[in-house]
C-alpha cells in the first residue's frame, strides 16, 4: 500500500497539498525543494481553523502531531505545544518546510562532533514565520516558549503515515 494516500479535510489544506504536489513533481535537488515549499507555505499559510479546537487546545502529556496528509513524497503535519513544551533533540527523515501559526517555535541548532554535540546556533520562529531546510546539519530542538499554545504546520518530504515519524534518530548525546 505505499501508493496510499491519506488527507483529512481541514480549511486551508486543499491549496498546500496541490502546491507541494506540483513543487515535488520537479524533483529539485531536496534543500531547493525544502525553499520552494517554504515559499508555498508562505503564500498559504493556513489559519488556525486548521485545527479543532479540541486539538488546538493541546495536551498537557506533551506536545502532539497530527498528520493531516500523507502520500509517496511528502506529509503535512500540525503540531501543537502548549507553553513550555519542547522535543528531544533529534535530526529528520527528509527535508522540511514549517510555518507558526501561533506561539513561539524557538529552536536550538547543534551539530554532531561525535562523542557530544555543539550548540551552532538558535532561531525564535513567531507566529506567520516560515522557514526550510533538509539534512544534514538539522540537529535541533523545539520549544514553545510563549506563554500561549503554540501550533505550526510542517511540511516533510516522506510518507510520515509509512514511517511512523518524521525523527531520523534521537540524540542523547552531552552537549558541550
Ligand atoms: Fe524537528
């Protein structure tokens, strides 16, 4: 079943999915594809009403995705943190294109030295923000440090629905 094809209808999505459709098609080298997606993002940005409100609450176990579309090449998830929730650290299946609809994504970059890793750099990503990248070089952690929930719509390019994740591997190595 790897041709399956999953979308929830939500408002706002229609747009993307044809428009990530139509970028993947060109089959760009993955960080070109990465930008090209940002800049859809960015032009469709879809609004909070992409969610429910039950799901735009959040939980208070963590943070949650829903994967709202999936097929061969690429998935679209919303993500939702309520304040002060965060991810280990971890790098990504595939290249990926995000955008915050509310809260503060802030990220910490770290590259990997080996034994530990090295804190490279960080990014405050508010609300109507939108940004791309692809491995390697996407070590990061994400937190949600506004004191609202946070939710942001991330587009990777891998069947999420097949692989279970967008987390290539998780690190639990020291940072130094
Ligand atoms: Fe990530």
């Amino acid at each position: 079943m790897d041709m399956a094809v999953t979308t929830v209808a939500r408002p706002g999505l229609g747009p993307l999915v044809t428009g990530v459709s139509a970028v993947v098609a060109r089959r760009l080298e993955a960080r070109q594809t990465a930008y090209a997606v940002a800049d859809l993002l960015r032009a469709h940005l879809p609004g909070l009403d992409l969610l429910t409100p039950e799901e735009r609450a959040g939980s208070p176990d963590g943070y949650v995705s829903h994967l709202l579309h999936a097929e061969a090449d690429f998935s679209i998830v919303a993500v939702v943190w309520r304040p002060g929730q965060d991810t280990v650290i971890h790098d990504h299946v595939s290249w990926c294109a995000f955008g915050v609809l509310s809260g503060i994504e802030y990220e910490i970059l770290y590259r990997d030295m080996g034994d530990h890793l090295r804190e490279i750099g960080r990014a405050e990503n508010r609300p109507g923000e939108v940004s791309g990248f692809a491995p390697p070089g996407d070590i990061h952690k994400v937190r949600n440090t506004s004191d609202e929930v946070g939710v942001s719509v991330h587009v990777y390019g891998a069947d999420v629905s097949r692989l279970g994740s967008s987390v290539r591997r998780v690190y639990e190595l020291p940072v130094r």
